[in-house]
C-alpha cells in the first residue's frame, strides 16, 4: 500500500486514476463502434446479396465442373418423351 506524505500527491493520482479511467472508458467506446460498423458491413444488402450469387456462382461451376469430370448428361424432359 501506497504511503502518501501530502495531499498534492493523493491529488496526482486521482487526476491521474481519472484519465486511465476515462481513456478505458474511450477504449470501449471506440471498440464497440467498430464492432457495429463490422456488422453493419457484413449483414448489409448489398453484401448479403453478393454473398448469395457468388455462392449460386460457385455451386453452378462446381456442379459443371463434376459433371464434365464424371460424363454425367443430365435428362432432358423432350429426350424421356422421345422414347
């Protein structure tokens, strides 16, 4: 525990326990708008949408890829009533 002799030096210390106070609060603030602005981002439509095609992009040449690989033809409905 710490011995203080004057008040100036009890003094110096809560104005300096204020500020580290007051810079951690700032810190929080400061964390918790780039949190909302990275979620802001990420689940905005325009992301989401881009999301969503480049998923459907990827499955559809996935699938074509797979099937030129495999020789898989799919079935056209004019092709079963032909038989």
């Amino acid at each position: 525990m710490k011995r203080y002799t004057t008040f100036d030096e009890i003094d110096r210390d809560l104005k300096y326990l204020r500020l580290k106070s007051q810079i951690a609060l700032e810190e929080v603030k400061l964390g918790l708008n780039e949190s909302k602005e990275a979620i802001s981002e990420t689940f905005s439509p325009i992301n989401l949408i881009a999301e969503t095609l480049g998923a459907i992009i990827k499955k559809t040449f996935v699938l074509k890829v797979v099937d030129k690989l495999l020789g898989i033809k799919t079935v056209k409905k004019k092709d079963y009533e032909d038989e």
